[in-house]
C-alpha cells in the first residue's frame, strides 16, 4: 500500500492506494465531497486500516481518498462549517468535468489501430491532468478527482444527506453492481436515475464511456468499458459513531471481497429488501414561508397520501388561526431524509418520501444529496 499527498489547488489530497497498479478489477471510493459529510470520511478512514491489515490478499487496485475536499473542509464562516457549497456558491457535486466528446476528438486524429480503449484511457487521463492546472480551485480539484477515478470499474462517491436513512442513488445499468453493497449495508432506500442532475461525480464517467463506446463501437476483441457508478448516502449530517464507522468499513471491504478486488471471506448479508425506485418517484414536501418546521414522522416511517409530514409553523402571521400549516404526504412511501434544521425558508425541502408507485409532484434536482 502506498499513501500520497497530492497538492491540488494548494491544498494536500490524501490518497491511499493498495493493490497492483492496472490490477483488475480498479475500485474507487471518496468520502466527504460535501465537506461537512464525514460519516463517509469516518467510514473510509476504518476501510483503510481494514485494507492496511490484509494488503497481501489484495488482487484488484484499490484508491481510497476519505476526504476529498480540502477546500470546502476549511470553509467555517463565523464559526459554522458550510461544506456543500463553495464560497463563490458552486455546489461542490455539481459540473464536473465531461471529457468523452475530447476524448473522441483527439481519438479521431488517430489511424483505426490506434483507435482503442486503452488509447482513450490514456488520452482521458491527460485531458484532465491538463484541467487540474486551469480555471479555479473548485474546478482544479474536480478535474483531479475525476482523474483519480479515472479507468475505475466501480466508483463509490460516498456522502451523506441531512437527516436521512441509509441510500443510494445509482443507474439501471449500474444497480446489480451494487446490489450486494445495499444488501450487506441493510440500505432501505434505492433510488435509480441515468441523469439526474448537473453532472454530479458519479455520473460522468458514465457519460464520458457513453460517448466514447459509441465512438469505439462494440468489437469482440475490444468490450464496451461501462464503470459502475453509485452516490451512497451514509444517514445524517450528524450521524457520526464509532459503532457506524466500524460497521461501513467491514461492510465496504466485504464489498470489495464480492468484487474481487480482495481475496477472503465476508460476513453474510441480511435478507432485508431494500426498496428500489426511481427518481422520479421521490416526493419533495416543501416549507412555503419563513418560520419553524416540527417534524411529524421519523425517518424511515412508511406513510401513506394524505399523512401529515411536517407542520410548519410562521412566527410572523399575527393570525393564530393562519400561522400553522401543514406538509402533507402526496403518495404512499418511506421517509428518508429530513431537512435538519429547524428554521427554514420558503420554497425549502423539508421531508422527501421515496414512493414505489412512480407519483412524482416535484422537479428531478437532487436536493439533498
Ligand atoms: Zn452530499
């Protein structure tokens, strides 16, 4: 195993690597692109020392960076951390870089031959060395982190939500990669989507091979490369244990056992179903004014249409009769995440329901991601 600083936009980059460069299969994992959501950094952290003690039974490669925000880790703003947005109000998992139509253009100054897979890897790779050298912080460290990840065949960007149940948010194609992750994690929640937003990490190296493989075409002796892909969300901001920690490291390393990438046994899943649904049918219950929101279900309470979510209260409505108001549930499903604080704005997420039945009464944005 081997530990690099990496300097990006002047700032260090801690990054564990184990296992043989260019070893198949290549997994990436990195915690905390939202800075402040450090239950991913804490269960990577307890991944590395499960990783550091069995290096010898590792057979894939593997790169493991548990914060990779050093710009947003340092954003406290008179004493309160703020970890999702930049300081100049660039959500950190938002416009990434999109290299495949690049990739493609430089692919076609080449003769058929040369025309490859592993030439497009290449080629890939130094676009976005080149990209950590321009635009600004945020965008140098986005292009190194998708260099990182880079010829991965399974990505795992790891976050957090506000207040939430385990989830995950993955592709169709994606979802039977990491069925046994949400097995051996007991996720409740699955959520599916191929676009979900603008260009968040874990959908642009699917979209890069999208455009790449159909420029390469499918060739016997040259597969399609398609990487794996998921957002997995561990619970709240605030759901930060030892116990939480220890448990998602052994369930992630087990998950690196299933994939190959080590050798050994894992510890056997649970029988729990998660439900898997798309992203259209998450429900977004949403605050209209100004005021304090009172929370009425707890996470993971199956609801039905018509249930009170939330009760929202206006301090400023002279009208007792009028200040109250009501969230309530549009379609049947599970509570999954809460906005955590407790005064809110107009136009505010402040419960999303995950719904088996497709019933959608909102935008697609992934707003608590
Ligand atoms: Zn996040």
């Amino acid at each position: 195993m081997a530990v690099e600083q990496i300097n990006v936009a002047g700032e260090a980059l801690v990054v564990h690597r184990f296992g043989i460069p260019g070893a198949r299969p290549k997994v990436y994992l990195q915690g905390a692109l939202h800075a402040d959501e450090v239950s991913a950094t804490m269960a990577l952290a307890q991944l590395t020392d499960l990783l550091q003690a069995v290096d010898d039974e590792i057979t894939g490669e593997i790169v493991v960076v548990p914060h990779c925000n050093p710009l947003g880790a340092k954003q406290f703003i008179l004493g309160r951390h703020l970890g999702r947005f930049s300081l100049d109000g660039r959500n950190f998992n938002r416009a990434f870089p999109q290299v495949g139509a690049r990739v493609v253009d430089r692919l076609k100054q080449l003769g058929p031959e040369q025309q490859t897979k592993g030439e497009a890897l290449r080629i890939g790779a130094e676009i976005l060395g080149d990209l950590t050298r321009l635009g600004s912080p945020v965008e140098r460290l986005q292009a190194a982190l998708v260099g990182l990840a880079w010829g991965s065949d399974v990505i795992l960007d790891v976050h957090a939500d506000m207040e939430a149940t385990l989830h995950l948010y993955t592709s169709g194609k994606s979802w039977p990669v990491f069925q046994p992750l949400a097995q051996r994690l007991e996720i409740p929640v699955v959520i599916l989507a191929d676009q979900s937003a603008d260009s968040p990490f874990d959908e642009v190296h699917s979209d890069a091979w999208a455009i790449i493989n159909g420029h390469l075409g499918e060739r016997p002796d040259q597969p399609a490369f398609r990487p794996a892909a998921c957002t997995l969300e561990l619970r709240g901001l605030y759901d930060v244990t030892s116990e939480w920690a220890a448990s998602d490291g052994r369930a992630l390393r087990d998950f690196l056992v299933q994939l190959g990438a080590v050798t050994g046994t894992r510890e056997s899943a649970a029988d729990a179903v998660p439900l898997v649904t798309t992203l259209d049918a998450v429900e977004v219950g949403r605050s209209t004014m100004i005021g304090v929101v009172v929370h009425l279900k707890p996470l993971g309470a199956n609801v039905v249409a018509g249930d009170r979510l939330a009760r929202l209260h206006d301090p400023f409505e002279p009208d007792p009769t009028k200040s109250w108001h009501d969230v309530v549930a549009g379609t049947d499903g599970v509570v999954f995440a809460r906005w955590h604080q407790r005064m809110i704005q107009a136009g505010m997420a402040v419960v999303k329901i995950a719904s088996p039945d497709g019933v959608r009464s909102d935008g697609r944005a992934r707003l608590l991601d």
